[in-house]
C-alpha cells in the first residue's frame, strides 16, 4: 500500500510537473478567473480485473494534456473490489481533489456511494447503475452520472425490437447476474405490455458459458432475440445460434461491440447482431470527432478509442469548463454549475436531468460480416425518466462485464 | 431427438475439455504430489499464447504463423512454461503440507493471471481455427466441427498419454516416482527431471485444452477457470486414480451438466457438476473408479 | 571399492551412527550385523545419498558427497532398502524394468530372463502387481530389480527381515549365487544365516563397530556376537523372524 501511495506521489508530481511545463508554453491559456481545478481518475488500467482498460486514462490525459495548466490531474488504480475501491477512494481524498471521476464498475460506487455522498466533491460515475440516481438509494446531489441509465436503454432495446424488428415472438437471453437480471426485467416490462408480443423462450447463462446449445436451440420460433450479457458468452451464443439455423436479429447492449471487436463474431453472426454504445466516435461524420480519434490514436498507441475514452475526456473538459464558469472550485458552487450547464463533448451533449444523469443519448450499432460497425439508429432518453423498478437492495453485485462498465 | 444428439454433443466436447484438464492435474499430482490448481490459468494462458503466436507480428515480432503450426508452437511453449514452472513454483512444495501445496497453486494461478492480463490486457481475444463456423449435420442437429474436433483430438491426446504411461520406460519411472519417491532414486530414476516433464506435460495439456475451447466463443482471463473446476470434479470422481478413470469422470461431467441440465432446472445446469462431485465426496471417496482408499485431500 | 571413514550419521539430536569405518573390497561379501536401532539402515542410507552424513565415504575412490542418489546408482552402487518398497502399482516385470534404468549399458548386468532364471518363483508372476506378491516374493523383486542394474556392489538392508525362515533360506542360497559375481555389503540381524554368505562381518552396536573380522572369526565366538545382539544365542539367532 504505501509503495502504491508512494508511486501514485511520483505519478502526481511528474503530471504536475508535466502540466507546469505545458502551462509555461500557452501562458494565459487559463485566463484570468479560471482557477486551477484539480481532477483524480479512479480507474485500473492494468491487472486481471475486466474493468483494467487503457480507455478511462488514455481519454482523461488527453483532455489534462489539453488543458494544461488549467487542470492538475492524476489517477488512482481502484481494483475491482469494493475494499480496493474504499481504499482508492480514501487515497483519493486524502489528496484533496476538486473533482473525481470513477469507478468502471458500479459495484465498486455503490458499496461506498455513502462514503462519496459524505465527501461533497462532485463525483462523476462511470457506470450507471440505475442506484445512483439522484434521488435513488446510493445516490446524491454530489453523484452524477455521466452514462444513460442501464435500465433506460433495456427499455430502449425492447421496444427496438418490438417497434423497429416488428418482432412478435421473442427469445431471451439473461446472463445470471445483475446485468442480466436487470435488463430482463426491464424488456419483459416492455414485452408484456406490447399487443401481439409474446416471449417464446427466456433462457440464462453463466458468464463463462462456452456452450449454449441448449439456450441457441430453445430460441428457434422466435423471430427477434434479446440478450442482456457478457462479451464471452455473447461470441458462443451469436455463432450458435447461426450453427442451428437460426437466422434471425439478436439484440445486446455493450458486449455485443466487443464481442464483435474481439473477432468471435463473424459473417452471419456479426449481421444479425445489435449493440448499444454511448457513442460510436470512430465512426462519427463530425470533423471535431474525427480530429479527436486521430488525437487519442496519437496517445494510445494507435489503439482506437471507444465510448468510454470519449466520456473520461469529455468529464475532464466538462469539469474545468464547470470550473471556469463558475470561476471556483469550490464543491457547492461546482456542482450547482454542473447541473445548470450544458457540455457539448465528444461523445454526447451533457446536460444534468433532475437525476443527476448527464447523458441522454445512445447508439444502436450494426456490423457487416466483416465485423465493421455502423451506428444504424440513435436512442435519445427522456430527462428526469427512469425505466423499470430501482433495486431495494444497496448491496452491490460482486460480478462486473468484463471491459464495458455493466452500469 | 436432434436436441438429444445436439446435447450429447455439446457434454462430450465439455467432458473432453475437462478430461484434459483432469489428465493434467493427474499428471502433476501423480508424479509430485502436487494438486495444481493454476491449471485452469494455464488452459487459458495456452489460448493467448496461440493468440500471440499467429496474429499481428507474432512472437517476439517474429511474424505471424499458421493456424496449426501456430498450435504446435503453442503447445511446446506450454510445456517449456510447465518445466519452467516447477522449478519456480513447485519443487520448494515437495514434502509440505497439503495445505500448503494447495493455497501456493491457487496462488500461483492468481499470478499467471495477473501476468496474462498485464501482458495482453483484458479486452476479449479471438483465436481462429481452421474449422471455424463449420458444421455437421448428425440426426438432424448441426454440431460445429470445432466441437467434433475438441473431442477427436482429446481422445488421440489422451490415449498416447495412456499409452506412454502404460507401455513406455518414461511412463513406468513416472509411476514408480509417483508410487515411492525414494526408491525411485535409488533405481537411479531422475526423478527431479520427471517432475519437471511432467509439469511440462500437463502444461502442454492445457495448452492443448486451450487451443481447442478458444475458438468456440472469445478469450479472456476466465477462459480456463471453469473448467479447471471441472477438470478438478472429474478427477475426484475418478478418484484421482487412473487416467481411464478421470477421463470418464470428465465425460460424466459434461454429460451431466449439458445433458441433465438441458433438461431438467436449466438454470442451474452450471451447479450440477459439483453437485456430482459432492455426492461422489459423500458416497465414495476413492471415487467411482478406483479400489480401496486415497487420501482425502 | 567402498570406503568409510568416520562416519556419523544424526537425526537432531539422535546421533545413530557415531563413526565408524568399514571396507568393501572387490569380490568380497562383508555382513554388518547389529540389534534394532543399532544404525545399520542410516550406514546404508548415508552410502548411497539418501541421508548426509559427516566423516567419508568413498566408492571407487569417488567422494559419495558429490554423487546424487541416482548418481551413485548409475555408478553401480545398488542399494536394496529396508522392507523391499518394491514399487506396488507396478507389475513384478515394470518393477523389473525401472530396475534397470541405472544400467547406464553395463554389460554385465543381470538380464531380466537370468533374474527370472535365478528366482523361478517370479516367472509366473510378472503380471501381478508388487502390491499383491507376499513378503517373500517382494524380496525376491527388490533383488532382481537391483541385479538388473548392474550393480558393482549391492547394499542390502535386511533381507530375511519378516520371512518365513524356509523362505529367508532359499533367499539366502540365492545370495550365495548372487556373490559369486557381486561384491555385497549385507545388513542382516539374521547372523547365522549371514555369516553364511560373508566373508567378513562387524558388529554394529549404538552407532559404533564393536566387533569385527573374518566370517570364521565370527562364527567362532557365536555367542559373543548374539549377546551384541541382545538374544539367545545360535539356535535363537537362526530361527529369529527378527520382529523383534
Ligand atoms: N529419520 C529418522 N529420524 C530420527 N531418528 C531416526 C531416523 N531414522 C533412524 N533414526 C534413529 O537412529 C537410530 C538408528 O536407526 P537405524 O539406522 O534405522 O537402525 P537399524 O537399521 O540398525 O535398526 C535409531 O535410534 C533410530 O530411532
Ligand atoms: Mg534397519
């Protein structure tokens, strides 16, 4: 721990030092009234945890690069378990920070939601479980949730397939945790109530299923599958399906592009496939977007950027323009200015609902059977709404997706 | 019926993979002693050793190979980090409390997995097979060919495994070895080297287990670790005795949980594995195969 | 060809051997006879690497420190231990085999068809597993496992220990054989029997030779020898099953 401490010091001096430099070659950058406002990233980007992704901090550093002077920012790995997360988090605040950006995972953000409420320092989550809204069990005025809601695009998803698939007789697919569960909940919700819709098989699967034959086999009748899962078990389940003859679209949220990405899914597979993303920046028609992926590719080692490197990005810039405007740091006035403001980002234009939710779009992604995507349609969420039942329980699911913050 | 057939399929793929994985901790605990948990860590580091080795630039940037020289390369890699890994990691463990033996191997599988996700990161991999989005039409339910191969080749892997046991002088010093440690140097039997293959055998196994499961859906850091349980319930039922033994075992197993649990509480076919495995703990701790005792570990 | 010097062996603080000397010579059977706990397992332990020891040992004028257990055995230094441990998963013939992984081409190393030859009753037997052969038929293996060794000297660690004495017998005239073309070094509390097969003998009490010379010497003062041994002599000495 303190060698962690120690490193995370050096880590922090040598991005100060950094910042310094960049802040005497654009003197006055920062203008007048902006005050310095200084932004910790609570993210692993290396280990075995599924959530150690290169996104969160490559996108954050950009935006620090950028800003020079303007922002002190440093980052924290926060390991997967609550525990660690507790401990990141009190690292964290043990620095004083003016804003924090955290937690891939939302188990790891509702276990100690009580702990960042507490602290008053505006915190932007990176899941979004539906838990943390604002007037939800773990949420706060001080928690904002920079994602839609997951079980806002759930509800997005069932009523694609049933009111663009036009699919009557539908087949599911839940992972058995509270990805699964919870998007489940929410289509079903959506099913039920649709004339004419009847679910034909309802199926689960662990997360490490490498074998779906069963569940593939138990969807031929349907004419549209839904999936709430994981990458792994959403490559088994989209080829055999194919394998059995069944040729028909199959819907998933945030797996289905890594899955995709990962080159398990393929030809007819990849066709039939839907997924969700926040946003799809290297695909996007906006010269601004376009100059940024090639930014990003330029620190990541060429590496494509997804949603979730947009976002951490986006949050860096949201947070000091927060910070300018209000031409303070202090907690209060950051967050009434958060909540006022609207941030036009990379991947979305932010702007805080009475939830605290701070975007409100997403993107429904196809592929050809190359596995190239395609945004093919945008889901836009009402402000202030949210789908299906929230949770009683404030005890945190112990499993997380792998790569995508499930919530 | 075509359910049946698609089924049997998939719990004889299953049960073939976990045989494998059964064979490799017979192997290692037959010769040394040493129940070796991280083998599931190793089935997956042989899927992302494949990975490394056929795309992009390949090893070292040496190129790319081929799919099946790729695989080849793999699996000697495997075995290389299995000879590698005794010495490091299990030789200090001779003669130690079961206990012990059994936190480092856990142990050591975090280890190989934290290595694994810093060396190649923890987005889902693919690793391609020749046989890829084949199928084969068996009475009237399309089983993929990678599925067909994983248990061809388990049974070629695990019959030259049997024989070299049986009918080689490398098999018969393993088994003296396994059998009395002591005596086995006193016949002038390298018994250190031994382990050593042996290690490097039961590597190449997973490495073998790996290469086969990863085509089937995408790879990550979970990749092995089911079926290292598997593989564990599989030689327990065969009473970690002999290979034959934890091969059916390993049979009974997939079939159990994609046969039993295709039909009968679906959502809890992961469970019932281990719920096989419990009884047989309960009823029968010399497992289903072998006679007279085995300690319990 | 065997050469000690000094040797103790201890355990902590159990000092079981407490220097002794002792040689070997080519074509020679010497017998080290002593009580229970006397040290003679721990002598033979330390000569072929199995357990360390202080003082010297060589063979063939090689330092024994510096060969391994399986060095030595490679050298022809083929040690039978204590209570047979033939290998009992493995068949009488695979016993047999891994026997002869020390030969290192050897010629003069017994066949597996002269072992068979030489213990008849092991030719019917070598499908049986060594776990399921009687006390007998197991020394009989243990033997013939060292003989396909080619061993230079064989060290044997109480033969007759457990045997039915019609059985220690024919195990015995079967070492007489066995001398003709190998030097041994016996470990035996059967001293009748043993004086039988040698041609010298010490007597090894608490650690420490109290008494040694010709097998003739030694036959000569019986008496002498079996009071070392804490028994009745002569007649009790030869029919001991030595479960004592
Ligand atoms: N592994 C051991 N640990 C501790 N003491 C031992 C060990 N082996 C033998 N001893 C002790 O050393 C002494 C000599 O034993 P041993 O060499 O087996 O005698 P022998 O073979 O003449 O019966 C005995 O007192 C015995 O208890
Ligand atoms: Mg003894």
């Amino acid at each position: 721990m303190r060698l962690k401490r120690s490193v995370c010091a050096l880590l922090a001096v040598g991005v100060a030092a950094g910042a310094t430099a960049v802040g005497a070659g654009t003197a006055g950058a920062g203008g007048g009234g902006a005050p310095t406002v200084k932004i910790i990233l609570l993210a692993e980007t290396t280990g075995e945890s599924p959530a150690a992704v290169p996104y969160y901090a490559n996108g954050a550093q950009l935006a620090a690069d950028e800003l020079g002077s303007r922002v002190e920012y440093s980052r924290i790995a926060a390991p997967l378990t609550p525990a660690a997360a507790e401990t990141a988090l009190n690292q964290a605040l043990d620095e004083d920070p003016d804003a924090i950006i955290g937690f891939p995972a939302s188990s790891q953000t509702i276990a100690i939601s009580q702990r960042i409420v507490d602290s008053g320092i505006p915190f932007f989550s990176l899941s979004s479980g539906e838990q943390l809204v604002k007037n939800g069990p773990n949420g706060g005025d001080n928690i904002f949730l920079i994602r839609p809601v997951d079980t806002n695009v759930a509800t997005k998803e069932a009523e694609y397939v049933v009111d663009d698939l036009d699919a009557k007789r539908i087949g599911m697919l839940c992972v058995d945790n509270a990805t699964g569960v919870n998007g489940c909940n929410a289509a079903r919700e959506v099913f039920d109530a649709a004339r004419g819709v009847e679910i034909v098989a309802e199926r689960t699967n662990s997360t490490t299923a490498t074998d779906l034959t069963e569940q593939a086999r138990a969807m031929d009748g349907a004419d549209a599958i839904i999936d709430f899962n994981f990458p792994n078990p959403i490559g088994v389940f989209a080829q055999q399906l194919i394998d059995n003859g069944i040729d028909v679209p199959h819907v998933d949220g945030a797996s289905a592009g890594i899955a995709v990405a990962s080159g398990a899914v393929t030809g007819d597979a990849a066709v039939n496939l839907r997924g969700v993303d926040d946003c799809v920046p290297t695909v996007s028609k906006s010269r601004k977007v376009r100059n940024w992926v090639s930014d990003y590719e330029g620190v990541s080692g060429g590496e494509p950027p997804i949603y979730s490197a947009a976002q951490a990005y986006d949050m860096v810039k949201l947070i000091a323009a927060a910070a300018r405007q209000a031409e303070s740091v202090a907690p209060r006035r950051l967050i009434r200015t958060i909540a006022g403001m609207t941030y036009n980002g990379i991947c979305a234009r932010y702007q805080s609902d009475d939830l605290n939710v701070l975007q409100h779009t997403a993107d429904l992604t196809r592929w050809n059977a190359e596995g190239e995507i395609r945004v093919a349609k945008r889901f836009r969420f009402a402000p202030n709404e949210l789908a299906g039942v929230v949770p009683e329980t404030t005890i945190p699911p112990t499993t997380v997706a792998p790569a995508p913050p499930p919530s | 019926m075509s359910t049946f057939v698609a089924l049997t399929a998939s719990g004889l793929a299953a049960g073939a993979i976990a045989a494998l994985a059964a064979v490799g901790f017979l192997l290692t605990y037959k010769a040394t002693g040493v129940v070796n948990f991280a083998q599931g860590d190793l089935i997956t580091l042989g899927a992302y050793i494949a990975i490394w080795v056929t795309q992009k630039e390949g090893m070292f940037g040496l190129g790319a190979l081929d799919l099946v020289p790729g695989y080849i390369v793999t699996v000697l890699i495997m075995f290389a980090i299995g000879m590698v890994l005794e010495r490091l990691a299990y030789a200090p463990l001779r003669g130690r409390s079961i206990h012990v033996i059994v936190i480092t191997t856990l142990g050591a599988a975090l280890v190989l997995r934290a290595f694994i996700g810093l060396w190649q990161g923890t987005t889902p991999k693919f690793l391609d097979s020749p046989l890829r989005g084949e199928v084969v039409g068996i009475a009237g339910a399309n089983i993929s060919q990678q599925r067909v191969l994983i248990v061809v080749v388990t049974i070629v892997v695990v019959s030259a495994t049997i024989a070299l046991f049986a009918f080689t002088q490398f098999g018969r010093q393993l088994r003296a070895t396994a059998n009395d440690r002591d005596t086995a140097k006193l016949c002038g039997v390298p018994v250190n080297w031994l382990s050593m293959l042996a290690f490097g055998l039961s590597a190449a196994l997973a490495g073998v287990a790996g290469i086969l499961l990863a085509p089937l859906g995408s790879v990550d850091l979970t990749l092995g670790f089911n079926f290292m349980l598997l593989g564990f319930a599989a030689a327990v039922l065969g009473g970690f005795g002999s290979i034959g033994g934890v091969v059916v075992g390993g049979v009974a197993i997939g079939l159990v949980e994609h046969l039993f649990g295709g039909y009968v509480g679906r959502d809890f076919k992961a469970m019932y594995p281990f719920i096989l495995m419990l009884l047989i703990i309960a009823l029968r701790p010399q497992g289903l195969f072998t006679r007279g005792s085995v300690q319990r570990l | 060809m065997l050469e000690l010097r000094g040797v103790e062996v201890s355990y902590g603080a159990v000092e079981a051997v407490r220097g002794i000397d002792l040689d070997v010579l080519e074509g020679e059977v010497v017998a080290l006879i002593g009580p229970n706990g006397a040290g003679k397992t721990s002598t033979l332990r330390a000569i072929s690497g199995l357990t360390g020891f202080r003082g010297s040992i060589r063979f063939d004028g090689i330092d024994c420190r510096r060969l391994s257990v399986q060095g030595a055995a490679r050298r022809g230094l083929i040690h039978v231990p204590e209570g047979r441990r033939v290998f009992t998963t493995l068949t009488v013939h695979e016993n047999l085999l891994v026997g002869t992984t020390a030969r290192r081409g050897r010629a003069d190393a017994y066949s597996l068809d002269e072992v068979y030859e030489l213990f008849s009753g092991l030719a019917p037997l070598r499908r049986r597993l060594g776990g399921a052969l009687s006390g007998g038929e197991q020394q009989m293996v243990a033997i013939g496992r060292a003989l396909v060794a080619g061993p230079r000297l064989l060290l044997l660690d109480e033969p007759s220990l457990g045997l039915a004495p019609k059985v220690a017998r024919s195990l015995f005239a079967a070492l007489r054989k066995i001398a003709v073309r190998t030097p041994l070094l016996l470990v035996e509390q059967n001293t009748v029997m043993a004086l039988k097969v040698c041609s010298r003998a010490s007597v090894i009490v608490n650690g420490r030779i109290v008494l040694e010379g010709s097998a003739a010497e030694l036959a000569d003062r019986q008496t002498l020898v079996a009071s070392y041994l804490g028994e009745e002599p002569a007649v009790a000495a030869v029919t001991s099953d030595g479960s004592g």
